[in-house]
C-alpha cells in the first residue's frame, strides 16, 4: 500500500500592493508622477522629497478607493502599456477635475 503525500499549499504573500511598477518603465514613472501631482504624495523616509503614495493608488487601482476606481481592474504590473495607458488617461482627467 501506498502512502499518499500531500504537498503543502502555495504560499502567498500577506499583502501585495496592486501599484507595485517596474523602475525603467516609463508609463509607470509617469502614473506616479500623476498620483503625486493628484495630492496622492507623501514625504519620503529619508530624503526631503515627495513620492507617490503607493496605499491611495493601491486602493484606486483595486476599486476600493472612496473617489472611484481605476478603468482596469488589475496590477499595475499586469497591465499591458494599452491598459497603462487608458489608466493614465483617468489619472490625467482626475487631475484636469480638480483645477
């Protein structure tokens, strides 16, 4: 007879953030700058400068955000650059809403 081993289940991050983005990925670099430029900044830890607040970008992207949500519902790594594309068309008129 036989004995059946069971394999352990997949691991899975406690939390990953949808906005996670690729550093050399232009589209990326300028969906953060449009979140900074939108109020969604906070200062960094250690330099005297603003960044993107990856949590408020998180939340929009996923749907839960208070203001709306994001045209595609997916990662930020996920997206292709026709889906990053439509995302930075919203973030753009967001801003354009609010001036």
């Amino acid at each position: 007879m036989a004995l059946k081993t069971q394999s352990a289940p997949p691991k899975k991050a406690k939390y990953v953030l949808w906005s996670f983005f690729t550093v050399g990925n232009t589209q990326h670099s300028y969906i953060l700058s449009l979140c900074i430029q939108y109020g969604w900044s906070k200062d960094h830890k250690t330099k005297a400068i603003k960044v993107a607040d990856l949590g408020a970008l998180d939340k929009w992207l996923r749907g839960t955000h208070k203001i709306g949500q994001s045209p595609v519902l997916k990662p930020l790594n996920d997206m292709s650059p026709y889906e990053c594309s439509k995302v930075i068309h919203a973030l753009e008129q967001m801003i354009y809403k609010t001036k």
